[in-house]
C-alpha cells in the first residue's frame, strides 16, 4: 500500500552553454522545455567580463582607444569610431575630410568583415560547413588590407581623436579596389550558395519571427531591427562623418524572421562595398590630423554619441570632470541590447532552431560582457 | 523545382573545387606581410634614447620599466640620462604602439616578428642587452621617413641608428658618432 505522493510537474530545464560551439564565444542559456518547445530562456552573460568600462577611468583618452578595440573583436574600427567621435565632440575638434572619408572607408570595410564572419558562422550554426571557408578567405583579403593601412590584422588602434593616425599608403586605393572587386564576387557565391538554398530556407524561414513593435520594444537595432521592417539606420537616421554624401540604401527584411536578418546582412555587404567604391573615388590629398596636444584635456561636461555598428546602435557615454582621464566612460554595446529580443523571438521555437535564432541576431560576446 | 537551389550551390562548390587554394602551408610558405605590422622585438637604438621614459609613461599598461641614472656623466654638457635598466615585459603587451608614437627621439621602433613564443613567462621580458643585440629590423609603423626609405623587415638590411630618425640626427652634438647635419648646432 502506497501514501498518496505529490506530484508537482516541473518544466524541463535545459542548459545550453557556456562552452557550447554554438554560442558564439561563452554565452549561456538556460532554456525551459516543454517536449521539442522552447517555453522560456534565460541568457546567462558575464562570461568574458573585463571591466572594460572600469579600466577607461583609468586610461588617458588617447589610450582608451585601445580599449575600445576589444569591445566587439569583430568591428574593432567601428567601435574605435564611435569612442573618438565622442572625445571630439567633447573636445569640439573638428576632423580633416581625408580622415573622414579614411574613417568611412574603413569602417564599411570592417562592416563587410563583421558581415562576411556573419553569413559563414551563421551557416556553421545551421550546419553547412562550406560557406565559412569562403566566408573566411574574403575577409582575410580584408585583413590583409587592414594590415597595410593599420599596421594590425585585427587590433589596430589607428582612429584617433582628432582624426586617423596616419595616412594610408601609397597603394592603398589600387589595393582596396582590387580587394572589393574579390569579395563582391565572395559576396556573390554565399549568396548564391545559401540564399535560396531549400534546406537553408526550411530552416531559417519562419524562424524567431519577430515583429516590429516588439522588435523596437526590446531596444533592437541594426541588422535584426531592420529586418523586422523598420528602417533605422543611424547612418541615415543621425548622420555622421560623411555618410551624407554617399548615396546608399538601407536594406530593409519583411518578416523578421530568420532568414530576414540573414537576407538583410548579404545586402548590407553590397551596399558597403558601394559606399567604400565612393569613398575611394571621392578621397582628396589633405592632412589626416587636428593639429592639437598630445595629451588632451576635455573641458568638463558630458556628451553622448552614437553611431551605426554591423551589430546595431553603439552608444558611447563620456563624463569628463577636467583631467586627462574620463571620469566615466558608458557603451551602450548593440549585441547586449540584441540580446532582450532573445526572448520573444524564441519563444514557441522547437529546440533545435535555438542554436539557428541566436546566431542570427550575431552577437559578439566581447561587447555584451564588455 | 524542388532542390535547385541546392544544386545551385553545388555549382559554387564545384567551381571552387577547381581553384588555386588560397590558403598558404605556413611554416613553409608565408603570405606577404606589409612593412607597417606592428609585431614582436622592438628595436630599440640605444644611442637615440635619452631615458626621458615618455614610452613608458605613454604605455596603457605600463610594461615598460626604466631606471635612469641622472649622473650619466653628461648632465653638465646638456645631455642625455644613462639608462641602466629597459624592459619590456612582452607577456602583457598588446602591440598597440603608442610607446612608438610617444618617442620623440625615433630610438624605439616596434618589431616585425610574430614567432616569440617562449616555454616561461620570464623569458617574454625583453631585456636592455636582448635589445642592444638584436638585428635592428624596424617595422615601418608609425615612421614615414623608414617608408620613404622603402625599409622592408622581413629579409631586408638592418637599419642603422643613423637612418631611423626623423631628421638629421642632432640631439646630443657634443656625442661622438654624431650624424651629418650635427655639427651645425
């Protein structure tokens, strides 16, 4: 004879990560299940903490540059951008235009990297292995481009406040036409691998759909917003350096689903190598440096700046009290704010199109952990 | 129909398959690096640094270590500290180089290198004497006057101390050794 029992019925908790292949560096998620759904998820970060945010206070502002490299490893330039842009409006130091358009060049040029590393892991996700190699073998071209300018492949703390450290080499302009006309061709061939590929469809179309105003809701921007439909793009929206003068569309999804976010980062590479094509056709000889101190002092204040990463909106947050070190430095780092939409979008997924929603929002643990 | 797009993939595929590899078999072969990368081995000119420890000081996290005797035996002719101690604990450099910028006498340069791996953190602290010992095969980063020269780090000739500054060498003109244009002063 038996006591009657209680039987509470539990959801099963499923955790994914931090060591998972899949998660894009260590990310955790902890993902309620109800037979093949997803129910619930809870991403776990802090991970790769360093405290960046800490060590900038301190740091000089021509050092902090260097911090800002190791935010997103995938768009080191992007990121550098965004922190001299906000030392300079704090200073009011107005950049030469061939440091400007260098910038810009640049920028896109890592922009294509960033979304070249995109198409390919987001195949490795959904369990093509091709796509990366080419993936891959684009974007080293680019490296090798950003070697010759920077003087590193990936850490190259070459935008500084007030400008850019040097100028480019000689051969710079052949070179990054060369370079552009191979991965528009690169470009090219995932698309035609990937884009309409049957299988590749049924997995990603109808995929953590998610709609507009949930998507604005979560704080989503970047790539993954646009997809949902809505055409933000800080570049047109709050324009900066000389983004004004290049003509360039933003590429808008329909559904926000997977395969959107995905659809909208191939036409992105076309319309960054377009606007680098400008750059370089526009680019005048002048000086690439503010004349200005080495060491710099900000007057008091405190400014916000943003500009448009291949990952969403970064946000830099300065508070300066008068030294020469930043009494508070804030980023407000698009892959962390991406990942609020994490949740709606994977609600009533089944669990293997876990792994396929997460790459797609293309999150760089570097930046959410900061 | 179902399944073009896979075979249009495979299309992709098959014409890569045909092409040159565009990866290189690295410890045999290596892929052509710009002179401007900024690797390991500094190169450090021992006769252009004065000790002023503005590398040092300029470093964002602080691993270059300078010891400067003031008493060099040239405080009365103007001239330069005696460095009894430079090192450069490279297990905790990023490569950066801002301790090149910051230099005012061009005497540190960064390296071209990137094969320095060492069996004990110890041994990645570059020491004065490893410094003073060390072909000088400067990268071009951050020094347009080596650019102009066409200096090529990899393979090509040393550079002389002469050759890696900026201008004219005139800094300490009362020092034996001194390079045209110093005598004017």
């Amino acid at each position: 004879m038996t006591t009657e029992a209680q039987h509470d019925t539990v959801d099963m908790m499923l955790n994914m990560g931090p060591q998972h292949p899949a998660t894009h560096g260590v990310f955790r998620m902890v993902l309620t299940i109800d037979g093949e759904r997803v129910i619930d998820v809870t991403p776990h970060i802090g991970y790769l903490h360093r405290g960046s945010e800490k060590l900038c206070e301190h740091e000089s502002y021509g050092q902090v540059v260097t911090l800002f490299d190791r935010l997103d490893y995938v768009a080191n330039l992007n990121n550098e951008l965004a922190f001299c842009r906000a030392a300079e409006r704090l200073m009011d130091i107005e950049v030469p235009e061939r440091a400007q358009y260098i910038r810009v060049a640049l920028c896109e040029l890592n922009r294509l990297a960033s979304h070249l590393l995109f198409l390919g892991t987001y195949a490795i996700d959904l369990g093509a292995m091709t796509p990366i190699m080419y993936g891959f073998r684009e974007r080293e071209r680019i490296q090798n481009l950003f070697e010759s300018v920077t003087g590193a492949r990936m850490m190259h703390n070459y935008i500084r406040i007030g400008g850019v450290k040097e100028d480019v080499p000689p051969d710079f302009v052949p070179r990054a036409r060369a370079v552009l006309k191979d991965v528009r061709k690169g470009v090219d061939e995932i698309d035609r691998l990937l884009t309409f590929n049957e299988v590749f469809l049924a997995r990603t179309k109808g995929v953590g759909v998610i709609d507009a105003a949930t998507a604005v809701s979560c704080g989503l921007t970047g790539p993954s917003l646009r997809a949902s439909g809505v055409a933000y793009d800080v570049r047109k929206d709050d324009p900066y350096e000389i983004y004004p003068y290049l003509g360039f569309e933003v590429p808008v999804g329909h559904d926000g689903d997977c395969w959107d976010r995905y659809y909208v980062r191939l036409l992105e590479c076309h319309q960054s190598i377009h606007m680098v094509t400008q750059c370089l056709d526009q680019m005048e000889p002048g000086p690439t440096m503010t004349q200005r101190r080495r060491i710099a002092r900000p007057p008091k204040g405190e400014v916000y700046v943003h500009c448009e990463n291949p990952r969403g909106d970064i946000g830099v947050f300065v508070v300066s009290d008068g030294t020469d070190k930043p009494y508070r430095v804030k980023v407000r780092p698009p892959s962390f704010c991406n990942l609020v939409a994490l949740r709606p979008m994977m609600r009533g997924a089944y669990i293997a199109d876990a792994v396929a929603i997460l790459g797609s929002i293309d999150i760089v643990l570097g930046e959410v952990d900061r | 129909m179902y399944g073009l797009g896979v075979l249009k993939g495979f299309g992709v595929t098959l014409k890569n398959f045909a092409r040159k590899p565009f990866t290189v078999q690295y410890p045999e072969e290596r892929s052509v690096q710009h002179s401007r990368f900024r690797g390991q081995e500094f190169v450090w000119y021992e006769d252009r640094c004065t000790g002023c420890a503005s590398c040092a000081k300029y470093c964002p996290l602080g691993i270059i270590r300078i010891v400067t005797d003031p008493d060099g035996g040239h405080e009365q002719e103007g001239g330069d500290y005696k460095v009894e101690v430079f090192d450069i604990d490279q297990g905790r450099c990023m490569y950066c180089g801002l301790c090149v910028e910051a230099c005012p006498y061009d005497a540190l340069h960064m390296g071209s290198t990137f094969e320095g791996a060492q069996a004990r953190r110890e041994d990645l602290v570059i020491t004065m004497e490893v410094l003073k010992e060390r072909p000088k095969h400067p990268s071009t980063w951050f020094r347009p006057q080596l650019e102009r020269q066409e200096v090529d780090p990899f393979g090509g000739e040393p550079v002389e101390s002469g050759d890696a500054g900026r201008e004219a060498y005139r800094w300490h003109p009362k020092r034996p050794g001194d390079a045209p244009g110093g005598a004017e002063k």
